[in-house]
C-alpha cells in the first residue's frame, strides 16, 4: 500500500477528495446533483488554472507568489483594450503575452542572477498588482465579447451533466502538463532539477534552461487563467483574486506535490483544486460558517505536508 | 449536447420547499466589517421572528467578486426563495444574479445598486451620493466664510459605493474634481491604519489643510490621529459615513464634526420582510428604496437637519 501511495502521489488527496464527496453527499440534499457537481467544477476553474503553473514552478523548488497578481493585470487588459476598440482575439493575445512576458522577466531573474524565488515573486506581486491599479485607474471594466467569455458562458449538456469550455480547457492543460512532465525528457529535467539542482547539473542537465522554461509555460498558463476568469465574471477587478497566489498554493499541497520541490504532480493538484471547492460548497450546504470552513481547509493543508514529511522521511 | 447557457433541471425550483419553510441567502461582501456584521444579524433576528430560515455567505474581501459569485451559486443550489446581496461591484456578479432570477428567485440589491439597476428585483440602500452630498454641505457650512482646503481619504479604487460619497461630497461642498482647493487624496480601503497613514503622508506637503472627506468612520479614525499628532485636530472639519456606535462616539468626544448615518438594520430588515412576503403571495418589490440618511453632529448648522448623538447612540449600529 505504501509503495503504491508513493509511486501515485495523487492517490491519497484523490481519496481523500472521494471521501469528502461522499460525506456531502450522504449529509446533505442539495450537493450531489449533478449541476451543482458541475458548479463545484466551474468554482475551482480559475484557483486550478493558476495552480497549475504554481505546481511546475513549485516542482523545480520554486514558488510564485505573483500569479494570482499577473491573471489579474491580464483580465484588466483584455478588458481594458476591447473598450478601447482593440479587436477580441488580439486583446486575448496581448494579455497572455503580457503574462508571459512578465513570466519570462521573473524566470530571468531567478535563474539570472540566482535569487530565491520567494523573494523574487514577492517583489513582483508588489509591482504587478501596482501596475494594474495604475492600468486600471481606480475602476473596473465589465467584459461583454463573447470570445473574452465564452470559457464560462457557453454550456453543453451531457445528459444531466453541464460542461462549460472552459473546463474542456483546463482539463486539456491538465493532461498536456502530465504528458510533459511523465512521458518527455523536459518533464524529468524538470523533477531532476528540483531535487537536486548541483546534482542535474552534473549529469549534464541545462538547469537554469530548465527553470527558465518552467516559468515561461508558467506565465503562459497564468494567462489563460485570466481568461478563465473572465468566463467566471465578465468584469475586470483590480482587487481580484487578492488571495489567489496563497490559494493556488493550498491547491498544490493538498495535491500531494511537495514544497521543497521534485515530488508530485500535476494530477495532485487537480484534484487539490478541487478538494478546496467541494469543501467550500459542501460545507455551505450543510449550514457551516465559511471562517469555520476556511479553519478546516487551514487543518487538511498541515495534515497534507505531515502526510509528505511523513513519507518523504521513512522513504529517506 | 448543443445549446448555449442552458441549465439542467433542478429537483426544487427554487420556490416552494418540502417542509413550507421560507429559506432566504444572504451574501455579503465580508463577513468581517462591522457594518455587514450589523446587516446579517439584524436579517437573522427579524428571520427569526417572521419564522423563516436565513443563509448568511459572504466574500473573503471587499472586490472578490468571484467569491460572491460562488456564494450566489451555492445559494440557488439550496433552493432558497429570495437572495439579498450587497455587490461588491456594481457589474461583476450580474451573470449570477441572472441566473438565480431565471429559476425564480427574488434578488434583492442591499447597500449597494446593481449597474444597470433592474439587474435585480429591487434595491433597498442608502442613497450614497446624497450622504456624500450631506458631509460635504456639512462641512461647508462648517467652514463658513473660509475657503476650503480639502484632504480626501477616499474608499476602495473602483468601489460603487466609494464612487458614489466621492462625488457627492465634492458637489455638496461645491468643489469640482480638479480644483486646486482639493490639495490631495488616497484610497484607504476603509482601513483605520491605512487612512492614518494615508493622511500623515498627505500632511507633509498640505499643511493649510481645513476640512477632511472621510469614506467611512475608520478612516476617518485614522485621519484623525494624524491630524492630531500634527497638532492641526482644531483647524480642520473632518466629516464621515456610517453610524457606528464608535463613530457616533467619537463625535461626541470632538474628534470629527459630524457623520451621516445609514440603517443597515433597516435594509436587512425589509429585505427580509420582502422575500418572506414573496413567498407567502408572490409579490416581488421593485425599484430602489431609499433606507434613509441621518446627520449626527453635536453642533447643529444652518440649512442642514441633523441629529445630536445622543440621538445617534440610541440609533446607531455595530
């Protein structure tokens, strides 16, 4: 049993997911029909889109504290710029490559110069949430083209089961980052570098290649977050998203994906993000205060890395 | 499998529940400023009182608009019968609030107008930029023969509410946006801390300062400390909104002139009264009313009706 949690590290927070289904299920009326299932889904799209990148960075023994920061400079500039008359697909393009680029400005630095990225990303919450207040000029700006909304308000029945693009999206980055990261050689420089970074270096791997580019597909994954989010509400908000970066994080852990990086999964995560919703929602259902709620997602994140350190030690 | 925005059917329809109680959803944008802590506990006692049941979600902070988005859902999801939100922003959670008014549901607007207003059935709030219009005639007359020299300690960027008091403010005091008597102004978010902050920055280059626009009464708290560690507390009419107890208080103790109150007890009162009545027979409210502005200020001036705060402490909230 051991051997088998440690090979599939998403297989504990996947029970435990199941095990929270279940109990909501059987306590409550209203939680396990299938819109509101579909609902839950919808509630975890953008934290999940954004733990994503969070899980690649944190497998290289990273963190990024500025994605929630960068979806949100991107929201406001689709938003701002189809306003302004700039065409829908261009604005769409703009603000994923804006996120890249400030992606691609933090991964340069990180591996550049060789700061911690705690540090690094903290300084880049800073200024990136300043420039979008800037950008921003004390408003917000409803979103009303299609194509900046349709991730969230285009709807197909299966049946019962309503499916909205935007979950066909995140799904399709899901399987492409776990294809990426099991089944390429990328994906193993990624781990390796994450274990031990001398080590891959030895061994002949490109570390501050591999870094760099773990936080360039990072910020391209944080743009498709801000479009994720536009689908959720078609409205621009400089204050968004204010605790995103530290929930995307909660998303990873209860994912089984280590803090100190080179254990994990994108999988994991997944299924963390959708732990952190199903709580939330069941939870409500069942009548209980949402500090209470927020007390119990606080307990599952402690019990999660003793679940890891736990594991890691006996494994060692 | 095509369509678009279609939804599937649901067990309940949202009205009419297994055992007749009348199940109301209440979404607040915290559940941590005083003023929305005085909203849900006066839904609840008066829930209480006509029988009925009352949910109370809210956001995590003041702009998480998906999290009110959430709240709403879970809310349908419950087969409530009328939901009373206060936006966070006037647009953000229109989709929504859509959504729940499609299976039947009552949406009442409370503290905060929707953007365009029939969003929502109805909206039960204080007309905002009249209170700002108050403060700022308030404060004029306040002022009399001096010219004013204004400090602003404005609310949240993009706020409705915050938008709302800015402007009427301005206008009360007849003062236009870009006037060189607005000598400077910084958001605070409400917070005591950040407005003190906020205002001892300002001091250092506005020293002939004579009247202060306050968001509400925490920054007026902090604005106010500054004020006073520059030794300017006596030169300069400080005005606010709110009418907490505290904020009553402190204008009784002199530390700002005056502070226009709201009754948060009121909205969530008749918005609870509102969907209990939409259940029984069906009848929705609609269009914006006004749950009314009071000033309270211990030195009555000519042209404005006020209240002194004795009044305002038999009265006030939080």
């Amino acid at each position: 049993m051991k051997t088998l949690v440690l090979r599939t590290p998403a297989l504990g927070p996947a029970i435990a997911l199941l095990a929270a289904v279940l109990l909501f299920s059987v306590t409550t009326d209203t939680f396990a029909t299938t819109d509101n299932l579909s609902l839950v889904v919808q509630q975890s799209l953008v934290i999940g889109t954004l733990a994503l990148g969070q899980t690649l960075v944190i497998l290289t023994s990273g963190i990024d504290l500025a994605n929630a920061a960068i979806a949100v400079l991107g929201t406001l500039l689709m938003a701002q710029l189809v306003l302004g008359g700039t065409s829908a697909p261009l604005a769409l393009l703009i603000g994923i490559g804006v996120a890249v680029g400030i992606a691609a400005i933090t991964g340069g630095v990180v591996t550049g110069i060789s700061l911690p990225p705690f540090i690094v990303t903290l300084g880049m919450l800073t200024i990136v949430t300043a420039a979008a207040r800037i950008y921003a000029e004390g408003q917000s700006y409803p979103v009303t083209d299609e194509l900046l909304t349709f991730l969230g308000t285009r709807q197909y029945l299966f049946g019962q089961v309503e499916v909205t693009v935007g979950m066909g999206l995140a799904l399709v980055m899901y399987l492409v980052a776990w294809y990426a990261l099991t089944r390429t050689a990328w994906g193993r420089h990624v781990y390796a570098v994450g274990n031990d970074a001398e080590a891959a270096r030895l061994s002949g791997i490109k570390v501050r290649r591999t870094v760099l580019s773990v936080y360039l597909v990072a910020g391209l994954v944080y743009g498709i977050a801000a479009w994720q989010a536009l689908g959720r509400v078609p409205n621009a908000d400089p204050n968004a998203f204010q605790t995103g970066n530290l929930d995307s994080i909660t998303a990873v852990v209860l994912g089984g994906t280590s803090l100190f990086g080179g254990r994990g999964s994108v999988l994991g995560t997944l299924v963390g993000a959708l732990i952190v919703a199903v709580l939330r929602s069941g939870l409500t259902q069942a009548g209980i205060d949402s500090l209470y709620q927020d007390v119990a997602t606080g307990v599952l994140v402690i019990v999660a890395v003793a679940v890891d350190r736990f594991s890691r030690g006996r494994n060692q | 499998m095509a369509g678009t925005a279609c939804s599937s059917q649901k067990a309940t329809d949202g009205r009419g529940n297994d055992d007749g109680k009348v199940k109301i959803g209440l979404v607040t944008k915290t559940d941590s400023n005083p003023f929305f802590v005085a909203l849900r506990e006066a839904a609840k006692a008066q829930a209480g009182k006509d029988g009925a049941e009352l949910i109370a979600l809210a956001g995590k902070f003041d702009g998480d608009n998906e999290g009110q988005v959430a709240a709403l859902e879970n809310l349908v999801q419950q087969g409530v019968d009328t939901i009373l939100v206060t936006p966070s922003n006037s647009t953000g959670i229109l989709g929504a609030i859509k959504k729940a008014r499609e299976k039947g549901i009552l949406v009442i607007a409370l503290d905060t107008e929707t953007d365009p207003k029939d969003a929502v059935d109805a909206t039960f709030a204080t007309d905002n930029t009249q209170a700002g219009r108050l403060q700022g005639q308030y404060v004029k007359a306040a002022l009399g023969e001096r010219a004013p020299q204004l400090l602003m300690l404005d609310g949240s960027p993009g706020g409705t509410v915050d938008e709302q008091r800015h402007k009427g403010f301005l206008e009360g005091l007849g003062l236009t946006e870009t006037d060189p008597k607005v000598l400077g102004k910084e958001a605070t978010n409400g917070d005591q801390n950040k407005a003190q902050q906020a205002m001892e920055n300002l001091l250092q280059r506005a020293t002939t300062v004579n009247a202060v626009y306050t968001i509400n009464e925490p920054a007026a708290r902090g604005g106010f400390a500054a004020l006073q560690a520059k030794g300017l507390a006596d030169k300069v009419v400080v005005g606010s909104i709110d009418g907490g107890c505290q904020g009553v208080r402190d204008v009784k103790d002199g530390k700002y002139a005056l502070t226009v109150m709201q009754f948060p007890k009121k909205m969530a009162e008749d918005g609870v009264k509102a969907g209990v009545e939409f259940t029984k027979s069906g009848k929705k409210p609609s269009g914006f009313t006004n749950t009314g502005t009071t000033v309270i200020a211990d030195k009555p001036v000519p042209g404005i009706d006020s209240k002194d705060t004795a009044w305002g402490l038999q009265n006030c909230w939080g």
